[in-house]
C-alpha cells in the first residue's frame, strides 16, 4: 500500500480542522460552572479554558499549514473565489481568538474586574470563533464558486 503524500495532508488538514474547534464546546459548561465557585475550583476550570485555548490555538496553526500545503501541492489556485474567502475568515478567527480569548483571561483575576462580565464576553467568544470556523469549513467542503 502506497501512501499518498496529498492524501496525508488531507488527513492533517481534517484531523487539525476537528481539534481547532472540537474543544471549544468543553468551553460552554465550564465557564457556566465557573460563575461564583470557590478559588480553588475556579483555578482548576481556568487551567481546562487554558488547556482548550492552547489545543485550539496549535491546531489551527497545523490547520493553516496544511491548507497551504493543500493549496500548493493541489488543483486550486490561491485566487479562486472559495479560497480568498477562507483566508478572510481565518483571519477573523485568528483576531477573535487572540482578542477574545487571551485578552479576556488575562482579565480575570485583576482587581475590581466583573467577573461575570467577562464570563460572558469568553462565551460569547466561543460561539462567535465557532461560527466562524463552521463559515470556513463550509467554504473547504462545498468550495462556492463566489465570483
């Protein structure tokens, strides 16, 4: 049995496709558990938020090299409509996950900060960064011709 090197990175692109937004809905029930429990506890459920993020975060980074590996090796030049599209809404996925995440943990423990507040900003987050990440994912599996 030949192993195709494309094919491999299809595997990839999908493995790393499934654990950049699989996690995330660990999200929801934890930041609901997290609101008015103990130090202690809260500790623990920010070092799962955490954990998510960074598993998040590093498949995305494999998402993106090998949807360029993909593009480069592939039938599709970068211009096609589908494409462009994708990058657009990675981009904005890129900025909500920086943005929506990083920042608003960093947050979380600073004096006088509402922590309720940014309870529902973090999953407001996740849904928005999910979202986004379904867009794309239709764009890689139907590839729209948009223009």
């Amino acid at each position: 049995m030949k192993l195709d090197f494309y094919a491999l990175i299809i595997f990839i692109h999908v493995v790393s496709a499934v654990l950049s937004i699989g996690p995330l809905f660990i999200l929801m029930p934890t930041i609901k558990r997290l609101r008015g429990v103990d130090m202690d506890v809260e500790t623990a459920y920010l070092s799962i938020v955490n954990v998510v993020i960074r598993i998040v975060m590093h498949a995305g980074h494999a998402l993106v090299v090998s949807g360029v590996l993909l593009l480069i090796f592939g039938p599709w030049p970068w211009y096609t409509s589908w494409v462009v599209m994708t990058v657009a809404v990675m981009l904005l996925s890129g900025l909500f996950l920086s943005r929506g995440f990083t920042f608003v943990l960093r947050r979380f423990h600073r004096p006088g900060e509402n922590k309720n507040k940014i309870l529902h900003r973090l999953n407001q987050t996740s849904w928005i960064y999910i979202g986004l990440m379904l867009i794309m994912l239709w764009l890689m599996v139907q590839k729209p011709v948009l223009w």
